[in-house]
C-alpha cells in the first residue's frame, strides 16, 4: 500500500482539520531543533518537549535543557552523515568511533541528570536515539554492537532507547528482532520518515506484528497528512500504544515572510525602544536592564573581547589611561575628568550594542514560545501518569 492509498483509506483530513484539531491521546510530538539556548527556553514557555541534536549542542544549551521539566528527545545527528544524491544515499560527513563516544557521553550525562528528577509526562523524561546509519540495516546492527556498553548505560540511567528501523533486506520485524537482541534489552522501535523513509502501511504492519508498548516516528510532523490517519489506525490495531513523533517546528517557520522571522524582527524592534530605561527582558529568558544604573558601571555588561575593543577606541585617553580602564571600569569612571562627553556617548553606543544582543535573544524566545504556543503541539506538558517501556 502506498503513502498516498494509505491516506485515503484511512480517511484524510483537510489542511483546516489538521491543524485546529487537538493532539490526540497518547501522542507526544517533540520539537526537534531545539538546539539553541533561546529556542529551549521558548520550548520551555510553550510547554513542548524538547528535541535536540546532540552534536549542536553547546554546554549552556545542556545547562539550560537539564534545568527544564520537560521530556526530551536526544538525536545522535547521524540524519546528517548521509545526503539523497540522484535518489541514492552518500556518505557526506562520516562520523568517526570518537566522535561517536562523544555524542554516547552526552546521552550519559543528560540521562543520568534527568534521573534524579521529577517529571510531569506521559513519556521517559529521556528519550534518546542508538547509533545508526541512515538507509543501512547492517552498519547499524554494526554500531549497536560496537556501542552496545554505552547504550546499556544510558538504558539504566533510565533513558529510553530509539532504534531506527532502516529499511533493507530484513523485514521490518525481523531487523527489530535483531537489533533487540544485539542491544540486549528492550527498545523503542523508530521509524524513519525522510531519508530512506518507511512507509505508512509498513508501520502499522509492524504493530500488528510486534506490539510494541511505544514507537517512534522520526522526522514526521503532526500536521503531515498522513500523520493522524496512522497515528489513528495504530491506535485501534494496538489499544494503549503510545506514539511519539518529532518534527523540526521552528524551522519550518524561519525565513523570509515566515511567521518566527517576521515575529523575531518586530518583537526586536519593539524590545529595544525601551532601551533608555528600564528594560525587563524577564519574560522571555532575559533580565532587567537600566540604562541609569547601568552606563558609567559597565563592568557587568562590558566584558572580555567588547571591553578591549572598546578601551582600544577612546582614542583621546593615554596608553596609561586605557590600561587603567581596562583594569578597573567602573573605578575609572568615578573620576570626574574621565566621566566627559566623549566618553558618554562612548558608553551609550556601547551599552546599546549590548542591550541590542540582548534583546534579539528574548524577541527570538518570545517569537519561538508564541509560535509553539499557537500550534498544535503547544502546552503538552501536564501531570500524566508515567509509562514504564
């Protein structure tokens, strides 16, 4: 059966429907591409579980991701090693056995972090993504077995372990069968569906077959128009299967007359008339800002490359007196002669600069949070039951 039968069949629903309809039981969906540390925080505001690449991921974005109470999902970012050239898939940006054991560490720390928390949601408040090659049931039984310790440890620190089910010479079933067996415990069946994708009917062909307590449907989005009429279809063919998807939401609203980007430009403009003043970014991930208190005690707000780059242009000053700038900011300005004219509107453009940046960062979270909000996936989290795979 293909995607196109499959949708007829089981009855599709209009662009309209899918939309304001509300998410069904039993259906988590993550927003995938929450890698950076704004997008968390809108992620947060919008109460949608979060779903992150491992290897974009810089130690804030985990500081901040490990201070939320959501469930996530962690991908390995093999999605990126392979591209579809002419219809077939390339190797474009191999990962190497280290990088590997890097990404696996991050999984650990993530996952052993999460375990001493309470959470509010239907799903392990860790779910993370094995090894894989994307289009590849051997080189992904391969990585399973190689990773199978670390994978073992992440299992135990109480993480959910997704297994794409590459399509290939093994049935479906046969390949989970295989891959369980090489991993040595149970795992959550994921299905790819975008790169070397599988199709609908072959999804619910598996449950049908396997029954599993959870899958996973990588790269599916909730308003595909396949996606409730499956999502449907497996829930009648295996009463209490939970279903997770995941899907890159705030991509798809980045770019030119797109509704994240035209937000994000209006709400920094908006944010940063109030510069002057006092400016209570608090809302949207930020702090308050107050120009008055703020211009002649730069040292909070003036720091590291900025500060040199700006004791490098007051050019007026002796090479003495930059040194001692450099020192002690907020010292230096307490001399009335050092506190001229120059040095004001010196100040102001730099102090400008720097609420500039910060309140791009809270345009960029209120912009995320609201779209999130708005959409059909928003305000997920609440107090459910948890579910033991």
């Amino acid at each position: 059966m293909t995607s196109e039968s499959f949708a007829t069949k089981q009855g599709r629903l209009s662009p309209k429907e899918i939309i304001s309809s509300p998410l069904l039981e039993g259906v988590t969906v993550y927003a995938s591409g929450t890698n950076r540390v704004t997008d968390l925080q809108a992620a947060v505001a919008a109460g949608v579980p979060i779903g992150v690449d491992v290897s974009r991921l810089s130690d804030r974005a985990i500081e901040e991701m490990l201070a939320s109470a959501l469930s996530v999902l962690v991908d390995s970012g093999a999605f990126s090693e392979v591209s579809i050239r002419d219809g077939r898939i390339e190797i474009a940006s191999p990962i190497s056995n280290r990088e590997w054991k890097r990404r696996l560490a991050i999984y650990l720390r993530i996952a052993r972090a999460f375990s001493a928390k309470p959470g509010a949601t239907s799903v392990a408040r860790v779910t993370v993504v094995a090894p894989d090659r994307v289009g590849s049931q051997q080189i992904t039984l391969d990585r399973l077995t190689q990773f199978r310790s670390e994978m073992q440890e992440v299992q135990v620190a109480g993480a959910d372990i997704v297994v794409p089910l590459q399509v290939g010479p093994l049935p479906l079933a046969e390949f989970y069968a295989a891959a369980a067996t090489v991993i040595g415990f149970t795992i959550v069946p994921g299905m790819p569906m975008k790169k070397a994708a599988t199709t609908p009917a072959a999804a619910l062909q598996f449950v049908q077959q396997i029954r599993p307590k959870r899958i996973h449907f990588l790269g599916l989005g909730i308003t595909n128009r396949n996606a409730e009429p499956l999502i449907r279809a497996l829930q009648h063919t295996s009463p209490g299967i939970h279903i997770s998807l995941d899907s890159n939401r705030i991509r798809a609203g980045v770019g030119r007359h797109r509704i994240i980007t035209r937000k994000e430009h209006l709400y920094g403009i908006e944010l940063a008339e109030g510069w002057t003043g006092a400016l209570d970014l608090r809302p949207w991930g930020g702090s308050i800002h107050d120009m008055t208190d703020a211009i002649f005690q730069p040292s909070p707000w003036l720091t590291g490359t900025a500060l040199h780059e700006f004791a490098a242009s007051l050019t007026w000053l002796t090479e003495h007196q930059r040194k001692a700038f450099l020192a002690d900011p907020d010292g230096f300005l307490t001399v009335e002669e050092n506190a001229n004219d120059w040095m004001y509107q010196s100040l102001m453009d730099a102090y400008y600069t720097f609420v500039r940046g910060r309140t791009r960062a809270s345009a960029r979270v209120r912009a995320v949070s609201e779209t999130l909000d708005e959409s059909k996936i928003g305000g997920q989290v609440q107090a459910r039951r948890l579910i033991s795979y």
